[in-house]
C-alpha cells in the first residue's frame, strides 16, 4: 500500500517542478518584451515594475481584449502559478521571509507578462482592423 502512494507523491513533485519551470520560463520570456506605450496608457503602468496584485485586473483587460488564441493556454498556466505563489507565500511569511519576498516578486513578474500578452492582443487587434480597413477601401 505504500509503494503506490509513494509513487503518486513522487509523480505530483515531478509534474510540480515541471509546470514551475515551465512557468518561469514563459514569464522570462515575456520579461524580454518591452511595454508598448499605448499598453501602458491602457492599463494605467507606469513603470516596469508592476504590483503583483496587478495581476487580476490585467487578465480581466485579457478577457476583453481579442487575440490569436496562441497564449490562452500560457496565461491560463501563469494564472495557476500566480495562485500557487500566493499559497507559498502566506504559508511561508511567518517563518521564512526570504521565501515570501521571492514568491512576491514572482508574482509581480506574472504581472507583467500579463501585461505583455495584453500588449501582443491589442497589437493584434489593431493588426485584424487594418486588414479589415484595407479590404473594404
């Protein structure tokens, strides 16, 4: 009986550190992208650095914002690990502060590759309004 559970422990940790890394490295990724300026109006940024709590509000500008359907998947997943730091951080802000302030700051790059993908949407859009505009001219 032991063996079994013993394997689906090792299994959730494995398939855990893989959708961290996956995580992490689609965040980094959108870490290399800079803010258009008109993203930047729209959301209200004003600097690079984004309170993690910006997160949220970002997303639901996503749900407006119509796109290509190629990072559905990737904020959906961003949107998992935002919520698994939030866990990590409320349990660990007691004992190990270190751990805390990096799962915030994590958490604040989530943010802004929430603002990256809003950024490539309304590049989008306005991309399909042209092709429209042009095709009807």
């Amino acid at each position: 009986m032991i063996i079994p559970v013993l394997i689906c422990v090792i299994s959730f940790a494995l398939l855990l550190q893989f959708f961290v890394s996956y995580c992490r490295s689609v965040i980094a990724a959108g870490r290399k992208s800079e803010l258009s300026p008109q993203v930047r109006e729209i959301a209200g940024i004003r600097d690079d650095k984004l309170d993690e709590k910006e997160f949220v509000r970002l997303v639901q500008l996503l749900r407006l914002c119509p796109g290509s359907g190629e990072d559905g998947g990737e904020i959906r997943a961003v949107g998992v690990y935002y919520s698994l730091l939030y866990a990590i951080r409320g349990f660990f802000r007691p004992m190990l502060p270190r751990i805390a302030r990096w799962a915030q700051a994590e958490r604040e790059s989530c943010s802004y590759f929430a603002a990256v993908v809003l950024d490539r949407r309304i590049t989008y859009s306005r991309e399909l309004l042209a092709q429209h505009m042009s095709g009807h001219v």
